[in-house]
C-alpha cells in the first residue's frame, strides 16, 4: 500500500474516532445555543485533542515503519491523485459553508452554526480523503 | 471523440534489461514503485514526459514503448 494511502486512511480513522463521538452526543444533547457554552467547549477540545493524538502517533508509527517512503517527495501520480481530491473537497466546503454562513443565520444560532460549519469542514476532509484512498485503490 | 485506451510493454522491457525491477526503473525516472505498477497494468496513464524518461531508460522510441489502440467507433 502507498505511503500517502496510509497516511489517508490514519486520517480518516482519527476523524472518525474523535468527531463521531462528538458529533453523536451533540446530535443525541440538545446543546444552548447561547455562547460561550463552557461544557461545549471542553467537548470541542477533547475532540480536537484526540485527533492531533491520533494523527501523531499514527505518523510516528507509520514512518518508522517505512522511514524511506515517509521522506519521498510526491510524484505526478501523488499530485494527481491530490489536486483530485482537493477539487472533491472544495466543493463540499463550498456548499457547506454558504448554507453554514448565509442561510443558518437567519434560522440558528450560537453552537448550531458552529457544530453545522464543523459537519461540513469533517464531511470535506472524508471526501478529500477518501478520494485518496479510493484513487490509490484503483490505480493499483 | 476518439475512443481508445494506452497499453505498454514496459514489463516485457524490464524483464529483456536484466529483470530490473519496478523501484529501480521507479527511481531512474523519479517516480514510486507503485506508480510503475500502476502504469504497467494500464491504471494510471504517465505524464508525456514520464513517457519519454522510460523510454530513454530503455533506449527506445516511444512507441516501442507505449501504444494507442483506438476502439472502433460506428
């Protein structure tokens, strides 16, 4: 398997493992909308915390398992593959964050803006790196 | 449009140049071996110049290379 498909696959394994919890126990909760929301806050940063954890042992872990390809620029393929997923990506971002910035306000506020702009900016970096994966997975 | 689709022979090459392997010929053009593999089994088409580097590394034209086989169209 590709280094870069690794390293997309721990990323998409850290987002799952911290922000499903959270985004579960904000759907399951009714969270006040009213800011700043110290409870809410706390559970934002557990979840941030978990991530960076989780993305630095993985690529400890992972680069120590192959320290050669850790260190190997892209290649066209690499940067074909990414210039892909990124335009995947903005799109979703871009859809996410009109309807977060120009149509929530007028119906929601406080943390419902913030978690709803936190689901679109996870569902862009799933699709960003799922479409590494699934182009490393056909092209091989 | 032209329909069609690339094929190669890259792995016959390899084979006739003392079984070099993929990471070699990977790294004599500056790409990965998986990309080599992929190019091989017709996954993934190389940039115009990827092309020419591998066919300098084995000495040939490029279409001794790599070929173009055009679907039949109506």
């Amino acid at each position: 398997m590709p280094y870069r498909e690794k390293t997309a696959w721990l990323s998409l394994i850290a987002m799952a493992v911290a922000f499903g919890p959270y985004f579960t126990i904000v759907a399951l909760r009714s969270v006040p909308g009213a800011l700043p929301n110290l409870r809410q806050l706390g559970l934002f940063a557990v979840a941030a915390i978990a991530q960076v954890l989780i993305l630095g042992a993985g690529h400890l872990y992972l680069h120590r398992g192959s320290p050669q390809d850790a260190g190997t620029p892209p290649d066209e393929r690499d940067r074909a593959i990414m210039r892909r997923s990124i335009s995947s990506a903005y799109y979703v971002l871009i859809v996410g964050m009109i309807l977060v910035g120009c149509v929530m306000p007028f119906n929601s506020s406080g943390w419902s803006i913030i978690n709803a702009a936190l689901v679109m900016i996870v569902a862009a970096e799933v699709v960003h790196y799922g479409v590494v994966v699934l182009s490393y997975r056909r092209q091989t | 449009m032209m329909e069609g689709s690339i094929s190669n022979r890259i792995r016959i090459l390899r084979f006739q140049n003392g079984e070099m392997s993929q990471a070699e010929l990977g790294q004599r053009i500056g790409v990965t071996r998986q990309t080599i593999a992929a190019i091989e089994a017709g996954k993934y088409s190389p940039s115009l110049e990827a092309a020419f580097r591998i066919a300098q590394v084995f000495h040939l034209p490029l279409v001794e290379v790599f070929q173009w086989d055009a679907k039949a169209t109506d």
